[in-house]
C-alpha cells in the first residue's frame, strides 16, 4: 500500500472513530466537519485509483472500527431491540404499541400476554423509544434479524447491537462478491465496487447505525445476479426477500415486464408470492394488515423530513389554504412516482440486464426527489446502483445528505432549510450535468441481454 493511502485509511479510522464513539448528534459542527473529511478522502482515494483488493481491505477495516459501538446519531436500534426481544418470547412484535405494553396508560389486560420476565426490560427500553405510539413498521426479515440477535444476546444491549451487526456486515461481504461479479459479467470497471463499499453514507448509516438498506441492496444483486443467468423463479425469492426487509423493491416490478415477457413474469410472480406470503405468513392476521396499513398512512401523509419538491409543493399548499396540504401532496406525490416507473418501463430502448440497475436507478431517484421524507440511509440503493453506471450525482447526493443531521441540532428538531435547499440545488445541478454528458448510459455485453 502507498504511503498516502495509508495516510488516508488512518486519517479516514481517525474520523469515523470519533464519529462511532465520541460526537453525539446534536453536535452538528464537529459531525458535519468529520463527515466532510471522510468524503474529502473517500473522493480523493477513487480519484487516485485506488487498488481494488487494498480498498476492500480498507473498506472491511473501517466497518470492523464500528463493531462494539452503539450507534450514536440514529436511536432506531431501541426499537429493534424491543421488537426482537418480543419474537424472542413467541409474541407477535406488529400486534401492539410498546405505548400499549410499556406505557404509562398500559393496562394489565394489555401486558398480561407478555411474559414477567420481560416486563422489567421492556420498560427500561421504552423510554428510548423514538415511536413509542407507532406500530412496528419492520417486515419480516427485519424481524428475524431482530430475533436472532435478541435470542443470542437478551440481557445486554451492546452484545445485540454486535449480533446484529455481524449480521449486517455479512449482507455486506455477500453484497461486494455480488457486485464485482456483476460489474465483471456486463463489463463494466471492477473498481466501481469501490464506490459503494468506500462510501461514507453506506459505513456510517448501514453499518454505524444499522440501517437495513444494506440488507436490502444485496437482495436485488442477487436477483440481479440470478435473472441474468436465467433463473426467474429464484430471482423471484430474491426479490421477495428484498420486499420482506424494505417494501420500496416492489418499484422494480415495471422494469421487469419487457425484460422478462409474460411466461416468464408469470413463473417470476408466482415464486415472489409465494415467498411473501411464507416470509408474512406467520405474523399474518388482520390486526397486521390494519396495522401495517396505518404506518403506511402515517408516512404519507404525515411525515416530512429533508424534502425537495414536496417542500416547494408545501409551501404552494400554505399559501393557498394557509395550512399544510401533506396529506393530499403526499399520496399525489407517490403516484406520480408509480406513473413515472410505468412510463420508464415502457419507454425504455433495448432494455438488458445490465441496464436494469441504470433505469432503477432513475426510477428511485424519482421517487426519492417526489418524497416527503428522505433520511440519509434511504440514499444507500443509489450509490450501489450509481456503480452501475458513469453518474456522479448519487456520490455527491450521499455527501450532502448528511447536511439533514442539523435538524438536530436541539430537541425541537427543526430543520434548516437554507441547508436543504443547498443540499438539493447541488444535487439537481450534478444531476443535469451527468445527463448531458451522457454519464446515465452504460456498455451492454452479450451476455447481459434477457435469456
């Protein structure tokens, strides 16, 4: 290894170290500043055409940096713990509240299914609880991840945040074998993967604080990966895995149409049904779908975080009627995403497998510009998939996204707009730039074409 790559893996270790175990959230400067030194390095090791095998290497390093911290700017690992100590005991972690079970106002005909042994435990974590009142929005494979880790660590808290995150670092590996091995297969630069697995987003958000977006992009390379080589019905599972960890791979399904042909779509929708209803199957009840159905409700039409053109839309909204028109903007907004996929599906020229993560790509950038809520991790998929292709505006998206973490900055937790809009100005310029400069198309190879 060069001595000034070296430099930089100890300088990049010196940042995330301090991230993972000594800047808390609310101190935006110091996080904004470290954030910012890890990207200038990410940005200038891919420039300087770092070797593959030593980035890898340094990539896996500064993951194993993170291992016995708790994640300290995201609390979700609360909610993970309190789910998976419920499946732990055999209960059912969508069928109540932790307001319901921990509260002040629980009653004990409420609590009475859960065992005593877990009461004291439930209550010491309720109070870090961050949707207290929220049913569990995590699908089944989030789950399973959140009981294994629970039933190898019950009692401690910092030996469940290493099971599961030794869980989410295997994801991880699987997703850089799977990665290179596609890159290779449709001729593209193996030194992309480098791009993903170097990126600071993806090491702060999926592996510091345990964000299963990780999770959730090593299931589409693999049914990636599987339908390239002709297997539709176990590309199928893939993708239901992929849906049972985060419901947002359904968008894909457009983009499979024209690829697949009707045969085979069929073969394609009957295994990923098939392997829902297994994965759901043993929480299905209609206290789930009721349930499940108003978290739903609640993200679209309640919630707002780091928005673009939702936020313009607000603003259009309050002036007009002098109140906040989310709950019509958001539902508007997340159809015109679906009639969006429809349109790129079926305008799409010679669509191939290897250009199946370039109109996804398009498509969740769609989506995620039409959203009301946009945290930094949900940006992973798009630096994964951006590897696909020459764009740059994912990587620079991904940098700025950490810019939100200033709506932290007091309990309050109101958001700096003047930072917003600089985040989505830079990212829409970027954006433009790559499409005239044609950086959204990609090489296709034989063996890259439908089969």
């Amino acid at each position: 290894m060069k001595l000034a790559h070296l430099a930089a893996l100890l300088l990049s270790a010196a940042a995330y170290g301090l991230l993972a175990y000594a800047v808390p959230r609310p101190a935006f400067g110091l996080l904004a500043g470290l954030l910012g030194l890890a990207f200038g390095l990410y940005a200038w090791l891919l420039k300087t055409g770092l070797p593959l095998r030593q980035g890898m290497l340094m990539a896996l390093l500064l993951r194993l940096l993170w291992l016995p911290a708790l994640p300290a700017l995201s609390d979700d690992y609360h909610r993970f713990r309190w789910d998976g100590l419920l499946l732990r005991e055999g209960h059912n972690p969508y069928r109540y509240r932790p307001d319901e079970l921990a509260g002040p106002d629980a009653s004990p005909e409420t609590t009475k299914p859960h065992p005593t042994t877990n009461d004291q435990l439930l209550k010491s974590i309720y109070p870090r609880l961050n949707s207290p009142h929220y049913y569990s929005v995590y699908p089944p494979v989030d789950q399973a991840a959140f009981g294994l880790a629970a039933w190898l660590m019950p009692d401690s808290e910092r030996g469940f945040v290493v099971a599961l995150r030794g869980l989410l670092l295997l994801a991880e590996a699987a997703t850089a074998g799977l990665l290179l091995a596609l890159l290779r297969q449709f001729g593209q630069p193996a030194g992309r993967t480098l791009w993903y697995l170097l990126n600071p987003l993806v090491i702060v958000e999926l592996t510091g604080n345990m964000h299963f977006e990780g999770l959730v992009g090593c299931f589409l390379l693999l049914m990636l990966w599987l339908l390239a080589r002709g297997r539709v019905a176990t590309g199928g599972g893939a993708l239901a895995l992929a849906v049972a960890t985060k419901l947002l791979p359904l968008l894909v399904l457009p983009l499979l149409l024209r690829r697949l042909g009707w045969p085979r779509l069929m073969w394609f929708g009957l295994t990923l049904a098939v392997v829902l209803a297994a994965l759901f199957g043993p929480f299905l009840s209609l206290e789930l779908v009721e349930n499940i159905g108003r978290s739903l409700n609640l993200y679209f039409r309640s919630f707002e975080f780091n928005a673009s053109f939702y936020y313009l839309g607000r603003a259009v909204g309050q002036w007009l009627s002098g109140y906040n028109q989310i709950a019509l903007l958001g539902p508007a907004l997340a159809l015109l995403t679906a009639t969006g996929g429809l349109l790129l599906a079926a305008t799409e020229r010679r669509p191939t497998w290897a250009t199946l993560p370039r109109a996804l790509l398009l498509l969740l950038t769609l989506y995620f510009l039409l959203a009301t809520t946009v945290h930094p991790w949900y940006l992973a998929p798009l630096v994964l998939l951006s590897c696909f292709t020459r764009a740059r505006y994912a990587l620079v998206w991904s940098g700025l996204a950490g810019l939100s973490y200033a709506a932290y900055r007091t309990s309050a937790y109101t958001e700096n707009l003047p930072l917003v809009a600089l985040e989505y100005a830079v990212v829409l310029a970027v954006l433009l730039l790559d499409f005239r400069q044609g950086r959204l198309s990609g090489p296709e190879t034989a063996s890259s074409q439908p089969r």
